[in-house]
C-alpha cells in the first residue's frame, strides 16, 4: 500500500482516485482495497483508519503519538487554568481584597461550573473544526482568563461581580477535557485506546496539582510584605503560546472524524448513563471538588500550615491532594480491569465514606499531619475510583447491547464517555457550594461532611444493587 503521509507537515493533497492499485483491486476482487493516507493544506489527513493494521504500523502509530503529545501539553494548560482560581481566591484577601468566605467560594467554584458546561459542546467542536484546528482555538481562548486575572487582581478596589466574570472564564480550561478527549479517540485503534485516553486524563489532571504548586511560590518569591499575584495569569502565557505553535505546527485535523449526534441522542435515552454520571459526579467531582477547595479548607483549619516559607517563598501542601488524585487514576482502571469497575468503585466509595468520617471526628484533634494524611487517603480514592467508573462504561454498553460490540453500541458508549465526563465536572461546582453553604447555615463544615459520607453510602449501595447484585450484569465482571 503506497502510503502518503509521515510524520512531517503535510503538504499538498494526494490524487486519491487515480491509484492505480485501489483501480485493480477493485475490479478483480469483491473486496476493496483501503485508500491509502492523503493529506491537504491545513494538515487535513484523508482515509485515517487506526484499525488498518499496515496503515498504523507504518505511519499511523507515529502520527498518533505526535498528536497525543501535544494534546496532553494543551489539555495539561487548560486544567492549570482550570485551577487557579483555588489559590488566587484564598490568596486576594491577604492582598488587601475585602472578601468573605461565601464570596471566595463562589470564587473557587464557579470555574467548575462554567468548565463542566463546556465540556459538553466541547466535545462535538473537534469534527466540526478539526482536532488541530480546535486545539489551536481552544488553547488561545487560555489568554483570556489568564490575562484578565492578572489585570482584575491588580488593584484591591475591583468589584466582585468583576472578579466573578474573570474567574468564570477560567471555565474554558475545564472544557478543554472534553475536546481533547475526543480528538485522541479518533486517532488511536480500539485496542489502545485506553492506555491513550487514559495517559491524556493524567496528564491533563496534573495541571491541577502544578498550579497549586507553582502559584504560591511565584505570586510570593521577592514579594516582601505584598503578594504579586497578577503573576499567577502572567507567567501561563508564554506557556499557552507555546501549545498554539506546537498545535499549528505539529497536530492534524482527521476528515474521518464525524460529531456523532444520533449516537449522543441514543445515549441520553439509556437509564444508565444517568446512572453513571451520579457515579462519576462521586468520584471524579470529588475529585475535582476537593481539589479546588483544599488551599481554603487549610486555610480556615490550619492557617499557620496555609504558605510554608522555603527561603524567599512561600509552598502550599495543598498541589499534594491533586498530584495523589491524578496519579492514582490509572490503577483505578488497572484494577478494574482484574476484578471488574463495579467492585473497584464500590471500594473507592467504602473508603472515601470512611476516611470523611475519619476527617470529621479528628478535627478536634488539631493535628495539620493527621488531616492532610486523610485527604490523601481520600484523593488517593476518588483518583482510583475515576479510573473505575469511566471504565464501566464501556462494560455496562456491552452488555445492554446484547453484548456485541456492534457499531451502535460503541457509538452510544462513546458518546456517553463524553456526557459523563461533563455530568461529573459538576461535582467540581457542588462540593465547595456544600461546604460554602454548611459554613454560612453553622459557621463550620461538619454539616457537609456529614452530607458527603451519606452520599457515598447511598452511592455505594446504588454501585452494589444495580451493578454487582444484579442477575444480568453481575457475570459480566463491570
């Protein structure tokens, strides 16, 4: 097969109708022969087909992987901006804001709503401009947030509807999940789809530990008795720059992927993607949740434990949270994959409901160690727990489909994967709405506490019920 494409910039298009094999092939067998790659101005790659074995082993798997690099690069930026908000916000009234808790919270959360909103047209942007395309735009839409933060916080007096808008934009680092996931999707066969998917999530989900620990040393180093906090947008700029030259440069746009709607309207119809997004909402929105929310929950609990000095600066231990929660995604999926998703959860829901209570009752203790030691336990869990549920997804698709991974079924699947993903970012929104809303009603967070452990309970028992009690599902190991 005469192959087109490699791994440097493409240039003009190929002649696809005049290859003189396909011609033959196609008179003298009842089986057509696969096109070979062609490309067009724009980096348009035609007849990309990952499940052509020659076509993947000889260019396919390098020009998939070129992709992949620089989407995580991207998607890694958008959850850095996704998250700055959790340290600038708790960091504003220490540079002279006037702000009080319920304000900051709305601070820390609105970027998970606006992003967790996104995701959802997000995901179709990528047929419609071209994965390249769409990263390109996608990326620089990160100079908003990034530099109206660093105007807005310059000077004390700003009004917090202003601080508002500027931390809602800040949402475009949220969506970026949702396109960039499904731009990869496309370019990788069935077979290696995970471990693709699965290291885009991961490097994506460390962009939240970064921020958290990269803000606080920057915004402090040489500061003296003042914060430079404008410098918490300034200095993602160059960075942003760089993953829009390296998207121009270095990614492809795939004619062959399509927005699938009907698919995304079958999957709306099928009871279990709800299901699965109350699960997700569980583990991924706490995950994302917690997150956001754990510089402010040091800050009230621990205060002298909030900016530990190194020097000329100032580190929070609160990048910790994410950087457990990100990493422990992965074996969420690796453990799912031995003893099924629907155990695996129901695990992750046992020890979260456990260590939350475990937070509540040692909050009298006053130990900084004891609580941060407890919420690692607790990232630790939702990360893993992310991996199971998303990997049910696919599973319990199966299985309503009779089991045949028909075309139908992967199309409900996989658009489910996208609706479930932006359905869960909510829990980014609702977990420091809990905890804002226990501190206004009781001027603490026992209360929300107390309400997480009851979700969790409820959550593992719907797992257990529907997913391993049941007499259908419960032999397909989900």
């Amino acid at each position: 097969m005469t192959q087109t494409v490699s791994s440097a910039p493409p240039q003009a298009a190929a002649p696809l109708a005049a290859d003189p094999s396909t011609t033959s092939t196609t008179s003298t067998t009842p089986t057509t022969a696969a096109p070979p790659l062609a490309t067009r101005p724009g980096r348009w790659i035609d007849h990309w087909n990952p499940e052509d074995t020659a076509q993947w082993e000889s260019v396919g798997r390098g020009i998939a992987r070129r992709n992949l690099r620089w989407s995580i690069f991207a998607e890694f930026l958008g959850f850095v901006v996704w998250q700055l908000w959790s340290i600038v916000a708790v960091a504003l009234p220490k540079a002279g804001f006037d702000l009080d808790t319920g304000q900051v919270f709305w601070l820390i959360s609105i970027p998970s709503l606006v992003g967790a909103t996104l995701r959802i047209p997000y995901s179709f942007l990528v047929p419609r401009f071209g994965g390249r395309n769409w990263t390109i735009v996608s990326a620089g839409l990160l100079l908003l947030p990034t530099i109206a933060l660093a105007v807005c916080v310059s000077n004390p007096e700003t009004p917090f509807g202003v601080l508002l808008l500027v931390a809602a934009l800040a949402g475009f680092g949220g969506g970026n999940f949702a396109s960039s996931m499904s731009n990869i999707t496309f370019f990788y066969p069935q077979r290696e789809k995970g471990w693709a998917l699965g290291l885009n999530a991961a490097g994506g989900n460390l962009g939240a530990s970064v921020a958290q620990f990269i803000v606080p040393i920057v915004i402090t180093i040489g500061a003296g008795a003042t914060l430079n906090v404008p410098l918490a947008g300034i200095i993602w700029v160059p960075l942003i720059l760089v993953a829009m030259f390296g998207a121009y440069r270095y990614m492809d746009n795939l004619s062959s992927a399509k927005a699938d709607f009907a698919g995304s309207a079958a999957a709306l119809r099928e009871p279990h993607l709800w299901m699965l997004s109350l699960l997700y909402i569980g583990t991924f929105g706490s995950f994302i949740g917690f997150a956001s929310v754990f510089p402010k929950l040091i800050a009230d609990q621990f205060p002298e434990f909030s900016a530990i000095s190194v020097g000329g600066a100032s580190v929070s231990l609160a990048f910790l949270g994410a950087l457990v929660g990100s990493l422990a995604r992965p074996y969420g999926g690796r453990l799912s994959d031995r003893f099924g998703g629907a155990r695996i959860t129901m695990a992750a829901f046992a020890v979260m409901g456990t260590v939350t209570l475990a937070v509540l009752l040692t909050l009298p203790v006053a130990s900084f160690w004891l609580f941060l030691g407890l919420f690692l336990l607790l990232f630790a869990a939702a990360g893993i727990g992310n991996g199971s549920t998303y990997r049910m997804v696919p599973v319990v698709f199966a299985v309503r489909g009779g089991g045949a991974g028909d075309v139908s079924t992967q199309r409900k699947a996989a658009a489910a994967l996208g609706l479930i993903s932006a359905i869960g970012a909510y829990g980014g929104f609702l977990i420091p709405q809990a905890l804002n809303l226990s501190f206004q009603s009781t001027g603490g967070y026992a209360a929300a506490f107390l309400g997480f452990v009851a979700a969790y309970v409820v959550l593992l028992v719907l797992t257990y019920v529907v997913y391993v009690r049941s007499s259908r599902l419960r032999d397909h190991k989900i």
